[in-house]
C-alpha cells in the first residue's frame, strides 16, 4: 500500500468519524419543550410585536422552562435577552450547547425602545410588563418555545411571564 493512499483511508476514517460525533451530538441536543400548556396560559398577542418574526420556527406554542438566568442583556431591537441554565437540558439544541454556552435563550419583547429602526415599528405603543429577574435568580418561564432559523439556537420567544422561585 503505498503512502498516498493510506493518507486518503486515514482522511475518510477520520471524516467518517467526525460525521458520526456530529450524529450523535445532534441526537443528543435536539432540543425538546420540557411541557406543554394549555394556550392560554401564554398570550398569543405578544407575536404582534416580534421584530421578524418569520425568522422563527414554532416548535411548542406554549411552554415552561425553569432555570437560572445566567445572563441579561438589551438586545437593539428593544428586547432583553437572558441566558437561562435550563434544569431542563433537553430543551437545549446542539447551536444552544456549542453557541450560548448551553444556555436557552429568553426573549422578552419590547422590554425598552428599540435602537433598530426595522423594529420601531414591532414595539410601536406597547412595552412589555413581564417582570425582569436579576442574574443567579431561579427562575420559571413561560412562553413560545421556538428555534431562531437565523441563528439556529431554540428560545422561549416571546415571553408571557416570569416568574421568581424560592
């Protein structure tokens, strides 16, 4: 056998097993709502002011997720972003595990004025009302479970309610 070709078997061994790890990462973290609610129990109202919300993949209508917010930030399209530590890891996908520190994602729409002009429009005499925890609270989510097409992560976007727990 001659060099080139023990090379070109090593390559496609070494392909053919990132391809398997891949397999089985993604089986792993497909992501999956932890429960599902009754309709009511989120406010549909809110998907009127999602800036683009096309972008987004419905996978639960109406979900809870607890956790504890491991991050806040105010995103320009007037939301605020937290980064959940689900107790839940299934809710997680492969995007969540390797680009938000296997966070979830939590949107609250409106939360302050939007700096992106695009999404002035989305906020448009509403701002949201749902309580902001602080960062280390545990917490319980309810809202829209989706998956950000654009991003690939899934979130819980919007958000109805959240709640502290003790």
């Amino acid at each position: 056998m001659d060099l080139g070709r023990t090379s070109r078997l090593v390559m496609v061994a070494v392909l053919a097993a990132l391809v398997g790890l891949f397999i089985v990462a993604k089986l792993l973290h497909s992501g999956k709502p932890a429960v599902r609610l009754p309709a009511e129990e989120c406010n549909a109202g809110l998907w009127e002011h999602v800036y683009e919300r096309n972008r987004l993949k419905v996978i639960e209508a109406c979900t809870a997720v607890e956790g504890r917010v491991a991050s806040i930030h105010r995103a320009v399209d007037g939301d605020l972003h937290l980064g959940l530590k689900p107790d839940q890891k299934s809710v997680l996908n492969l995007m969540n595990v390797v680009h938000t520190q296997r966070q979830l994602v939590v949107e609250i729409v409106c939360e302050h004025s939007p700096a992106g002009r695009g999404a002035v429009s989305a906020c448009a005499g509403f701002t949201s009302s749902v309580a902001i925890p602080k960062v280390g609270d545990r917490v319980r989510v309810v809202g829209a479970y989706v998956t950000d097409t654009d991003n690939g992560w899934n979130e819980i976007h919007p958000v109805t309610r959240i709640e502290v727990l003790r």
